[in-house]
C-alpha cells in the first residue's frame, strides 16, 4: 500500500476519525478522547501554525542532536579543561598546530583533495546522469544500481582492491600487466584524487537525476526552435540544473573532506596524509588528544564555508521551482551507434573501475586462500562465517538501525530541505551551513561529541544516563545522516511548485493529505533515494557505531572491524561483502517494490518516453 | 522500534558488570562468567583504540567496569590519571611472566602474554631467516622487512619501545628505525594487512604479534614463526574502573579471578582458537597452546609501562611523521 | 522576409501505432497568419513540433522557404529552420532574467552581447515590460511571461512563427487582450505564422487562412468567412460554433440549389431551406444551424419555421442571447434578441439558409466530437474552451 493509498478519500463526514490522523500522536488512543486528539492535530496541520510549531522544533533539534554535541567536541580545541582533557581554560595552542608540520601539510592536502574529488564527481556524474536518464544509452537501466552500488561500498574496500591491483607482487602483476609508473599513479595523490572522486560521483548523479526528472522537455525544445545547436540547447538547460549541481559539489567536498576510509588505506599506504587520518590519530594515539583532534575540527568545518559561499554566489536570488504539473515529458535522445559505442564504452569504464577494484578488494580478501598468495579460491571465510554463533544477530540489528535511522532522516531531510528551498533567510543559510559543516566532520567527531554532551555528569545526576543506549545510537546515527540527506532533498525539493501543494490545500484538503496527494508524489523518488542512502550509510557506519553502542548489542560495522582488526581479516572481508550484498538486496527490493506497488502516475514524473 | 533503556533501576544486589575488551575470546569468557557466577554482564567489544576513545571521552562520568586489553602502557597511562582501582591482586599462583608482568601500585592484572614482534616469513621463500634485529638493516632486506604502524596497531608500540630499550634509549632506536626506513621498510596498518603483504609477496619478513603470526600459520602452512632476541612481551590486562560503584568493582574483582581460574584459562586457550588464544599463560600450572613456540631459548624482555607510556604519544608521533610517512 | 511553408502529407505514427498525423498537405504564402484549429487529439500539436523539427515525421515532406526541412533522407534540427515559437507553457528559462531569455533568441545573428540585449531590451518595449527586463520568470505574472515568451519569439524576426496554444493559460479578459497584441505584434513582424489553438474565436479573430484539423487529417482549409460559411462537414460545423441541431430529412429543392428538410422528431411550420453541406442527402440528415442563422419572430408569425419555448436569457450589454427549447427537447442556444424574455414564453425561429447548412447524420463515432452549439459564433468574449465545456447532446436524433 503506499502513502496515498492510505489516505481516505474526500468527503469523509467531517468529526469521524479519519485514517489519515493515523500518521497523528492520538492513533494510540482509544474511546471518546480519541476524536478531540485528532480534531486537535488536524487544527495543528490544518493551518500555518504547523509551521509555527515545526520550525522552531525542527531547529531544537538540530541545535540539540548536531550542533550541541558537534560544539562540545570543537570547543576542546580551545578549552580542553572544560571536558577533563587537559589543564587548560583557554588555550590556541592547539589551533596553532593545524598551521605547522605534517597537520598543516595533512589539511592543504585534504581541502584540495576534497575541491579535486567533487569536480571529478560532477564530470563524471553529470554525462552519466544524462546519459542513463536522457537517451537510449544500452543498459541505462542498471547504471541507477550500479550508482547504488558504489555509494554503499565502504570507501576502505575500493582502496584495497586498487591497492592490491596494483602493489609490488600484486593482481596486475601476477598477470603481467603491473608497471611500476601505474603504480605509482594510483598509490599517490593522483589515485587518492580519483578513487575519492569517483565516490562523489554518485552524489552527483543522484541529485542531477532527480532534478532532471522535474526538467521538462520544453526548456530544450523552446532553445532548438530559438536556434541553439543541441550542445548549446544543453549548456543553457543545464544552469536550471544549478541547485543539484551545487548540491553534490557541496556534498562531494564535505564527504571527502570527512572520509576516513580512503585516507587510512590508499592515502596512509601512498605516504599522502589527510586531515581526517591526523585527526584520528589525535584520537587514537595513547593517551588521546581531543584538543588535537578537535583543532583539526575546526579547521574541516571552517572549510566547508568555501563551497557555500561559491553556492551561494550562483545562486543568488534565482528561483529554480521548474517542476509543475505542466512539466511535460522528456524525449530520450537516439544515441547513434558511434555515440551508443562511446557511451557505453565511457560508462562501462567508469563501473569497471568503481566496483571492479572493490570486487578484487573483496574477492582477494574474502575468497582466496592464504590470504592471497596464490589464487586458490576457498569458501573457507564464508563458512566460517555461516558457523559462527550468533553471525546474524549484528546483520538483523544493523537493517533495524537502517530502517529506523533512514526513515526518521528522511523526513527530517526533507523538512529541512523545504525550509532551505522556501525562504533564503540570514537562518537558512545558518541551517545551510551547518548541515553542510555537520558533514564535513568525520563520523568520529559526531560520536565523541556525543559522549561529552550527552555523558556529562549531571545528566547523571538527573538519572538520564543515554551513552551507550541505542536511544543515543540511533540519535546520533540520524543526526549524523540528516544534514547529507538535507542537502541532497534541497535540489528535488526546490523544484517543486508551491501550487502543488497550494492546490491540494484548496481542493479541501488539510495539510498533511495536501502533502501526501499534491507534493509527496512528485517527490516520492528523491525520497526514497534519500530513505536507502541513509540506510546503506547507517547499515555499515562504523566510527559512530564503534563508541556510542550499547554493550553486548554490536552493530554489524563493529563485528566486521573487530574481525578485520585482529586474526580475522578473511572473516571480516567475507562479512563485509555479505553486508554489502545484503545492502544492494535492500535497494533492489525497494527500488522494485515503488515501481510495482506506487500509482503509475508517481513514476511518471521524471519518466521519458520514447522519441 | 524497540530501545532498550539503560540499567538504571536495575536491583541493588547485582549490577551488570560492564566489560570493555578486545580480546578474541571475550564473548566465549563473558557468557562462562556469567554461566558460573550468575552475575549479569554487558560486554562492549571493540578495537582497543575505541576503547580507548571511550573511557577517555567520557571519563568526567564513566559507565565501563573492567577493561581488558593488550598492553600495559595503556593501563599505566590510565593509572597515572587515577582512573584505575589499585592494589588488586588475584588469588593465584604466577608464573615467572606473570610475576614480570605484574605492576608495582597492582592496579591492573595481566592476564595472558603474546610477544612483539614475531618475525613471520614463508619456508620456501626465505630459506635463511635473520637472526638478530641488526641484520634487517642489510641490503639482503631492502623492501623485504614490513611492519605495523603503532598510530593503529597498539601490539606496535610495545615493540618499538622495546626495541628502543634493548638498543639502549630512544636516540639509538630511532636511528634503528631510520635506517630500516633507509632499507625500505613498508608500513601497514595492522598485523592483518601487514602479513597479507607477507603472503602476496609484496615483502618477505613481517614484524607481527606472536599470536597473528602463530595463527597465520595455521591458514598458511608454509608460513612460520621467529623470534629475534630479545622479544619484547605484551601483556593482556584487565583493569578495573575506580569510579565504579562498590558492587561493580567486586564484580570486576571476580572477572579477573575468573579468567586466571582453571576454568577461565581453559575459555581463554579456546576461544579464539587461531587468533587471541595463541597467548602464553601468566599463572603455574597452565600450559600454552602445543603450535606456540617454545621460550626456554628466548630472551624475553619487559619494558616498565609507566616509563615507556609516558614517551608513547610522542615516540607515536616522531615514528608517524618520519618512519611511516 | 516572410518565408513560404508547405506541408506535403505529413504523417506521423508513435511507436505503439497512435496515428497522430494521417497525411495533411497544405501551403502557406509567405506573410499569412494560418490558424490550425483542431480538439485534443486530432494532431495539431504534433503537426506544430514536427514543423518546429522537435518531432521528427514518419512520412511527408515539410518545405520552408526554398529549404525540404523534413522528408524521408531529412530532418534538419530545430535550431537550422530558421524559425521560432510560443510554447503553450512558454517554455521561459527559469534561471535566465527576461531580457536575457529574450536575447538568447538573438544568438543565432551573432550579435555581440550589448547589442544582444539592446534589441532585447526594445522587443520587451514593445510588449510593454521594458521595466521589468531584470527579473526572474518565476517573479513575472502569467501575463508578463506571456509577453516575454511572446517577445524571444518575435526578436529574431525570424521568416516563420509557430505558436502553441499560447493563450490557453490565461484568463478571459487577459486572453482577448492578448490576442489582439499578438495579432497586432505578429503582423508588424510580417512574419509567415502557424497558431495552434481548439477556440474556434480565436481562430476566426486571428486567422487569414483557417485550416481544421480531425483525427490527424486537415478536414477543411479555408478564409474564416469560408469554414464559418461553408463548413466542410458536420464536425467542422460543430466545432465552430453552432446554434444547435435538428435531425431533419430532406423533402425537396428549394431555390439557389439550396434544399428543403423537415424535421424528424415534430412538424414545422413549413419547410426549412438549408445550404447542402456534403452529399448525398439520403437517409437521416443533421441541419447545423449557425447562431446567425436564427432570427426571432412571433409563435404565430406567417415566416415562422419552428416554435419553441425560451429556457433562459442571457444578458450579453449590447442585447440579448436566448435559449429555445424545441417540442422534443432539442436545443437551440445563442439566438440574439433585442429584448429580454422570460422563460416559458413561447416564440417562433425564422432560419436563414446562410445559417443554416444540412449534412448527413455522421456515424456515431464521431458523435463524440459534437461541440455545442451554445455559446456560438456570436458571443464574443465567451470563456475559453466552453465550445468543449458545454458538450451536451444537442439534437441528436432518437
């Protein structure tokens, strides 16, 4: 059943409890008081003062769940006393260091790093994205899963497989084809650049697709007929594309400003340090520096600023709300055969290199013998795998985590999006900011600025102890996804037309029915991409999960990292490929389940017919 | 969806002992501790280094009971700063390791040793294995010698300080270290990747925990197992949380003796049988695992944990940004 | 430098086998404003693209000027046909200011940038929006992006013009005074124009030449006065305005070549001369009587053809338009009056035989396309799309 299914029809007597104040706080109630509670939430919904009451809510949280915990872990770097981590009340010591030695060369690194990867993500995505959703491009059907496929990925597992692709002894190698130069393109800056950026591609297609879908066919056509060749037709169309554009370049840095996994495998093994490697090790090194680690905050937070101000500039006062209900239909392009030739051969390409390295990464880890040296393959890491007690308890865990995690984002995200699509106030650039500045810090800042804010003493003393709860895990799971999902949801959203939802409100229905028949359905793929990128995000989230779970209940990403960790790498890869595989399954059951079970009409929008 | 609240209102006679540990076996221990005592215990397993985190993050309010890692520096730091229990000694019977091992104040109990580093190398490829540290500066090992990087690998700090000491100081050591750099020595992060390079090729000798070598052997039969004198010992601890309630530091207090009882040892040598098993036994009377090697011919050094904690993060620091870079 | 177009059987069939162009031919001389007037579905959309180039045709052949822009070997892109177009929607780029999506029509002379939006900035003149050059579309009414679209199709002083439907988004008072700009705006450009539209008012205001599209063939071609006249066939009648219709049968030769019927249903007066539309005239035949073609008399007056009763009165400033009920319920709407009447009052029909044209029954089928006849030619300023809107079975014969 899906959403619009489940809300009544029109013309409900008015007073009966209507299925549609099932999604209200008074579903749990029973008898006479059920009807007030209802009547009360559909007063809220029905009127302006569900704004009122959402976005001061809306910014509590964020100010509780992002900014209070994210604040109390920067603000060691100045104040390392506040927390018991050093003797200091005041201090830029620890500032300082980020301008000196292997911290300042490990930053510079990071931001150009980061800049490099999210260009390289938008020129690839881009023509990958118009290619799958704009012509006749030969398996332009399974480029959405293969996109799919390398955002769930753990970014460690392509930079093992690239690694042992191309070291001394490695794949390559063995089969003749190793050279030293490659090698040392991939194990250096350049591969650091490139394996990075073609993580960022997905972010690109994502949101360029989804904007896409709400770019009529109309803008081309009235560009050809004014004379603009099709190449002109296309440069002019795609500024329309801007918000998305922005979007994932925005996403792209601040992702890889804050990744870790690239930067303690290719970029550690390639002597090419990054900030987020420094800054772990600030964390990791006995006894930690928070203050260290902290500084090294700071300093990704701040540089996130570059992305949005130039976001900013290009999009100053432009609305980009293009999706209407007149919005007609895209014609797919007949590519030539040359140009079907290219385009396949381009696209194949870029999927060979951004699964094909994993797989080698997993298969050499996971299925060889002897930990790779010679090319016996075994099932014996599988079946270790499927004897070990309890192997499923972090799996079913973890798809909860997901689920919960994923469903309670998305319609944060989307919330925020909308204010951050609707208003260009001095707040939503605040929000705007801060979404993306959450991004750029690495999962392990989110999580120790979880334990200093939610484990201080005195909320001891008032008998809240949330550390170590799943409560906080979950929490700190959404509140770590939100702010990608935010931004991601901005470009699909703002191209929404206020009439949509203006017009369900005046056909009679209240705001929650307006939403789910006027607004939800032009909307419900973003959505739903949003809702299965956090859950592969949360099913394998590993810095978060490390400190925040709760004892004797660990997450799937701990159980991998405890095996990889100690003796037990081939048990680890095997999990981890099982995990991913488990993961794409999620997609591909839910991608096909909105394709069978939404009305056709929710598909039509961003769907092409045939020219 | 279901959230599981924290034990606040649990009953007073038995608090649930929160277990932090890394140890390969501490699933298998936990539920035979519980199994024998009936107390309740919750474990969190994680690497050391997000145990670590933890404690240290949250140590204005800590929620842990026991730790139980390797490596005493980490202990000695974390006595230094007050946060364990002090002068706890089991009721057992040590053997000349545990003895070494045991600290002064007794705020922590080693439980198990594994020695740093095994040199690790296949038969048939190294035919005469190296045998002193001296000789992995000669040309015969250019690029053939990796090891872990201690920023990741917490076996690995133990092994460079110990070197350090046996090679009289931190200046002797870190031109040991420059010149196996001079000779080409790779990093990897961890034992794993580390001995991954070892099988594919990519390096001949891999410096690695006893017990990650000891279980290579075990996937890869032709792999074996050296030591270069002297080895440096690593012990695996538990120490007890000092801001614990009473009840918890009892409970602490009976894991301990738990895990070194007959019993406990007997879960210890099982239960990661190709991993944190391979360990040599602290008390008399408990034999190790038949694949370790024998010690009677080694010589196995301790280094003082409170000496050599205090120079970690920089020695860390120094072997990160000049060794490892 | 208006160019000349000629469409030579066109024909276009979507994948899947819809039909939607079945082989018009037609010319259009340079400079001539052509209307093609059609309901949802007869073709003149795809008829548009496929001139625009943005729809490829399956057969047929499309000359521009002395250019074959379309045929079997060709289909030159939209951008080569040298030509431009109002979008239904108008299609403005939503992240371009309006000078700029006006001078973006401009590229193709090649103009430097300045001089670009100079004529840019005079066009928007001209359509009287010369102040508001520098906003956004989304911050311009329907009516000022009417314009704007109207002005990047007008700039380039392109030799032809398409436009799609562009007064369809717009309300009733806005679209008469649009449409008399671009009438107005259009032949100053002299341009060769091609309007689309399913308002047969807008086609008659606007048009020189008139061609009626069904079901993806050109059913009638002509001046204006010519399909209001002389309607090809009894749809072409219907969907441009009709009083009503009467089930009759032919029961004689009147004058002029013009033929007597009766009707079916109940007796007449006497009998009534009609215009032979389409032959033969055997069996069941439809009068279509245009709202001119009715004049008002007394129930008892000698010249009377029908007697009916007024069911409603509409007052229209100028007089009044009534509606009659016929003995059998027949309808007729439209029929001018000088004065007020109220309903039930009993008043006798005089038929013109200009007004008044009789065709065979059509096969049910195409019954579907009936347009009403009330509302009709005579009610200028009538609601758009209310020929549609008040699809009701007018005398349909039992």
């Amino acid at each position: 059943m899906t959403i619009a299914d489940a809300v009544p029809d029109a013309g409900a007597a008015p007073g009966t409890p209507r299925a549609g104040g099932e999604t209200g706080p008074g579903t749990r109630r029973r008898g006479p008081g059920r009807a007030l509670v209802l009547d009360r939430w559909r007063a809220w919904t029905g009127s302006s003062r569900l704004g009122r009451v959402l976005r001061p809510t809306l910014w509590g949280l964020v100010a509780l769940f992002i900014l209070a915990p994210c604040a109390c872990f920067l603000v060691i770097s100045v104040s390392p006393r506040l927390f018991d981590q050093g003797p200091q009340w005041f201090t830029l010591s620890y500032l300082r260091t980020i301008f000196t030695g292997a911290t300042a060369v490990s930053v510079v690194n990071s931001l150009w790093v980061s800049g490099g990867a999210a260009a390289i993500g938008l020129a690839i995505g881009l023509p990958v994205a118009w290619l799958a959703g704009r012509t006749t491009l030969p398996g332009r059907r399974v480029v959405g899963l293969g996109m799919w496929l390398v955002l769930i990925v753990p970014s460690w597992l392509p930079a093992v497989g690239w690694e042992r692709l191309v070291v001394k002894d490695g794949v390559l190698d063995r089969v003749g084809l190793g050279s030293v130069a490659l090698q040392h393109a991939v194990m250096g800056p350049f591969g650091v650049v490139l394996l990075l950026g073609i993580r960022c591609v997905p972010f690109t297609y994502l949101t360029v697709t989804a904007s896409l879908a709400g770019l009529g066919q109309e803008l081309e056509d009235a560009a050809r007929v004014h004379g603009a060749s099709r190449m002109a037709a296309l440069r002019l169309v795609l500024p329309i594309l801007a918000p998305a554009i922005w979007s994932a370049l925005a996403i792209g840095f601040a992702e890889t400003v804050s990744d870790f996994g690239v930067a303690d495998t290719l970029a550690y093994q390639s002597h090419f340090p990054l900030a987020t490697y420094q800054l772990y090790q600030a964390i990791g090194n006995f006894p930690p520096s928070f203050p260290g680690a902290a500084a090294i905050g700071v300093i990704l937070v701040a540089s996130v600023a570059v992305p949005l101000v130039l976001q900013a500039r290009a999009l100053r006062g432009r609305a980009y709300a293009v999706l209407s209900g007149r919005t007609r239909q895209a014609v797919r392009r007949q590519l030539s055969p040359l140009g079907t030739a290219v385009a396949a051969v381009g696209v194949g390409g870029f999927f060979l290199v951004a699964i094909g390295a994993p797989t080698v990464g997993a298969v050499t880890g996971s299925l060889l013998a002897d930990l790779g040296a010679s090319a016996r393959i075994t099932g014996a890491n599988y079946a270790a795998f499927l004897h070990q007690a309890g192997a499923s308890g972090p799996f079913v865990r973890s798809l909860a985590y997901g689920a919960v995690t994923a469903s309670v984002t998305v319609v944060g995200g989307f919330l925020a999006a909308r204010m951050l699509s609707r208003q260009r106030t001095r707040a939503t650039h605040l929000l705007d900011f801060l979404l993306l500045a959450a991004v750029a810090l690495p999962g392990v800042v989110f999580a120790a600025g979880y334990i200093f804010a939610y484990n201080l003493p005195f909320f001891s003393t008032l008998g809240i102890n949330l550390y170590q709860t799943t409560t906080l895990l979950v929490i700190g799971y959404t509140a770590s996804s939100l702010p990608t999902n935010a931004r991601v949801l901005v470009g699909p959203v703002s191209q929404v037309q206020p009439s949509l939802h203006d017009a369900a409100r005046a056909h009679g229905a209240g705001a929650l029915r307006a939403f789910g028949r006027g607004v939800l359905p032009a909307i419900s793929r973003p959505l739903l991409m949003a809702w299965l990128y956090t859950f592969c995000g949360i099913f394998l989230e590993l810095p978060i999960s490390q400190l925040l779970y709760s004892p004797g209940s660990p997450p799937l990403s701990v159980s991998i990292q405890n095996n990889l960790s100690t003796y037990h790498y081939g048990l680890g890869m095997a999990q981890s490929v099982i995990a991913v595989c488990i993961a794409l399954l999620v997609v591909s059951i839910a991608l096909l389940a909105y394709r069978l079970l939404t009305p056709a009409g929710w598909r039509r929008i961003g769907a092409t017919i045939r020219g | 969806m279901a959230l599981s609240s924290p034990p606040a209102g649990a009953a007073a006679k038995k608090v649930p002992l929160v277990v932090y540990s890394a140890q390969g076996y501490d699933t298998a221990m936990v539920k035979a501790f519980q199994k024998a005592t009936g107390i309740p215990t919750k474990l969190d397993t994680n690497s050391t280094g997000p145990l670590l985190t933890q404690i240290e993050a949250s140590k204005n309010n800590p929620h842990w009971g026991l730790l139980w890692v390797d490596g005493a520096t980490a202990f000695a730091s974390l006595d230094q700063q007050g946060l364990l229990v002090k002068g706890f000694e089991p009721n057992v019977k040590w053997d000349a390791l545990g003895k070494a091992n045991l600290p002064k104040d007794k705020s922590f109990v080693p439980t198990g040793v594994t020695l740093m580093a095994a040199v690790v190398y296949n038969k048939s490829v190294v035919t005469s294995p190296p045998t002193s540290w001296q000789q992995l500066l000669q040309p015969q090992w250019k690029g053939a010698v990796g090891m872990n990087t201690p920023s990741q690998s917490g076996p690995t700090y133990p092994f460079i300080a110990g070197l350090m000491n046996a090679l009289g100081g931190v200046t002797k050591g870190k031109q040991y270290f420059t010149s196996l750099k001079s000779n080409g020595l790779v990093i990897n992060p961890t034992n794993g990747p580390t001995l991954q390079a070892l099988t594919s090729g990519q390096i001949k000798l891999a410096l690695v925990q006893s017990s990650a070598g000891i279980g290579a052997e075990h996937t890869d039969p032709t792999l074996t197992v050296k030591y270069l004198d002297p080895v440096t010992s690593l012990s695996s601890n538990i120490g007890i949380d000092a801001k614990a309630t009473k009840t918890e530091i009892a409970e602490a207090k009976r894991f301990a003796e738990f895990v070194l009882s007959k019993k406990g040892q007997a879960v210890m040598k099982t239960g990661d049988p190709h991993g944190d098993s391979l360990y040599y036994p602290v008390v008399e009377g408990v034999q190790p695992r038949p694949t370790l090697p024998s010690l009677s011919s080694t010589k196995v050094q301790h280094i003082d944990p409170y000496t050599w904690g205090a120079r970690e993060s920089t020695v860390n620091t120094w072997f990160e940004n000049t060794i490892a870079k | 430098m208006a160019e000349q177009l000629v469409v030579e059987h066109a024909s276009k069939v979507y994948p899947g086998g819809n039909h939607a162009l079945r082989g018009p031919s037609f010319a259009v001389e340079p400079g001539t404003f052509m209307v093609l007037l059609g309901p949802s579905g007869s073709g003149k959309t795809t008829l548009l693209r496929a001139l625009a180039g943005i729809e490829r045709l399956t057969g047929g052949r499309i000359v521009i000027g002395d250019t074959t822009v379309a045929d079997d070997r060709t289909h030159l892109p939209p951008e080569r046909r040298d030509l431009s177009m109002v979008f239904q929607d108008y299609a403005l780029w939503p992240h371009l200011r309006a000078i700029d999506n006006i001078a973006f029509a401009l590229r193709r002379h090649r103009l430097s940038r300045g001089a670009a939006r100079q004529r840019a900035g005079t066009m928007l003149e001209r359509v009287g929006l010369g102040h508001l050059a520098d906003r956004y579309p989304a911050q311009l009414s329907g009516g000022e992006q009417q314009r704007v679209a109207l002005a990047r199709a007008l700039v380039a002083d392109t030799g032809l013009l398409l436009c799609d439907e562009p007064l369809s988004n717009l309300d009733a008072d806005l679209r008469e005074r649009m449409r008399v700009e671009i009438a107005s705006l259009v032949r100053d450009a002299g341009a060769t124009t091609i309007y689309i539209t399913h308002d047969q008012l807008e086609a008659f205001a606007l048009a020189d030449r008139v061609g009626v599209l069904q079901g993806g063939t050109l059913v009638q071609l002509g001046t204006p006065e010519d399909v209001y006249h002389a309607p090809a066939s009894l749809f072409v009648a219907r969907f441009t305005g009709l009083a009503g219709e009467l089930a009759v049968r032919p029961v004689g030769v009147g004058t002029r070549g013009h033929t007597l019927v009766e009707p079916v249903g109940f007796p007449c007066a006497r009998p009534i001369e009609a215009r032979v539309g389409a032959e033969p005239l055997q069996g069941p035949a439809v009068l279509a009587v245009r709202p001119t073609g009715v004049r008002l008399c007394d129930p008892d007056a000698e010249v009377r053809h029908l007697v009916g009763a007024v069911s409603d009165t509409a007052f229209r400033g100028r007089s009044y338009e009534l509606v009659v009920d016929l003995p059998d319920g027949t309808r007729m709407a439209g029929i001018h009056s000088e004065r007020r009447a109220s309903r039930g009052t009993a008043v006798g029909l005089v038929l013109e035989p200009g007004g008044s044209v009789v065709f065979p029954d059509e096969p049910e089928g195409e019954a579907a396309h009936r347009a009403g006849g009330a509302g009709g030619a005579g009610r200028a300023g009538s609601a758009p799309g209310d020929a549609r809107a008040e699809r009701r079975p007018v005398g349909v014969p039992a």
